[in-house]
C-alpha cells in the first residue's frame, strides 16, 4: 500500500471515482441538548450559592456590630457578582415557564398546582370532547335505522360503498340517462347497465 492510499484509508476512505468521501458522525444533536443541560445545571448552582450568600447576609445583619462591617461588604460584594453571573448564564439556556407558575410561587402556593391544574382541565375538555363524538354516532345509528326502514336499498348501497372504500376497492359512476346510480360492481353485473364509468370519491 502506497502513502496515497494509507492517507486514504486514514481519512475515512474515497468513492469509487477516486473522490474523497469523508465519513462523519452525526452528534450535532446530542451535544445542543449536552450544552443545554450543562448551561442549566450551571444556573442552578449559580442560585444555590446566592441562596447561600442570601442566608448568610442575614445571619450578619440580624447580630450586626462594629466588627461585622468589613464581612457585610465581602458578602454584598460576593452577592453582586454571584448575580451578575447568574444572569449572565441565563441568557444561554433557552426556558420558558408560564406566569402562572411565578403566581403561585407569590402566593406561597406549590408551583406544581399549575401542572395538576393543567391536566385536570385537559381531562374534562377531553370528556367534553368525547361526549360530542358520542351524540354524533347515536345520531348517525338512529339516521341510518330509519332511512334504512323507509329506503332499504338505496342504504344497503351506501354500506356496500362504506365497506368497499374502508377495503380499497375502487367504486364507479354509471349514467343511465335520467339519472346517475352510484353502485358498486356486484350491481353493474347484475342490472347491466352500459355508460360512462368513473371513479367515485367515497
């Protein structure tokens, strides 16, 4: 093997043409969602430590004296940088919550309400939903048991075109001078009608 063909095969091969084909991982994906998860990761420490430094503020300021200046100022200072970073690893991560969720933290409620409160109205539009599709099936069943007793044939062809358009054979059309029967091809054997056939969208 030739130093053309060893830095072929290094690379990752060549097409058959003699082209250079590299070969390449897809990974873009798993490192976005990586990055985003490091990023928020990032801000969670970032407000544990201004957790931390909150806390530890007001320990100082509840037994404050002469000798707490120079800590209170170390700690100010340390809560001002701590929160200027955290701002500025928040602008990297991409998060929406609902401003229903701040309300509730305001209120000094749990934030999972919102989730509770969310699928328990999704539940009853869902009822809701199915109790329409219900009336619109009894409907349909008591409209076809009376046009089945007052027109017995023309609703046997309409459940000849149901069956036959859910099994994917193709209906047709045939004019027979005054009017236009929609039939299926048992019928057009039967009654040997003679016209123009075409498709029939079902």
């Amino acid at each position: 093997m030739d130093k053309s063909q060893n830095a072929t095969a290094a690379t990752g091969g060549s097409g058959g043409n003699g082209v250079f084909v590299p070969q390449t991982n897809d990974t873009t994906g798993a490192t976005v969602v990586d990055d985003s998860k490091q990023n928020l990761n990032e801000v969670n420490n970032s407000i544990q430590k201004i957790l931390g430094l909150i806390h530890q503020l007001y320990l100082t300021v509840s037994s404050f004296n002469a000798a707490s200046q120079l800590p209170l100022l170390q700690r100010l200072n340390a809560l001002v940088i701590e929160l200027d970073k955290m701002a500025k690893l928040s602008e990297k991560c991409n998060i929406q919550v609902p401003m229903e969720v701040f309300n509730l933290i305001d209120d000094g409620k749990n934030p999972d309400e919102f989730t509770r409160d969310v699928i328990n109205s999704c539940i009853a539009k869902n009822q809701i939903t199915k109790g329409k599709t219900d009336i619109f099936k009894s409907l349909r069943k008591y409209l076809l048991e009376e046009l089945d007793q007052t027109f017995p044939d023309e609703v046997e062809s309409y459940r000849e075109i149901r069956a036959a358009s859910a099994s994917g054979f193709q209906l047709f059309t045939y004019d027979t001078g005054n009017k236009t029967a929609c039939t299926s091809t048992k019928h057009i054997t039967e009654w040997g009608y003679e016209g123009q056939t075409g498709a029939l969208n079902v």
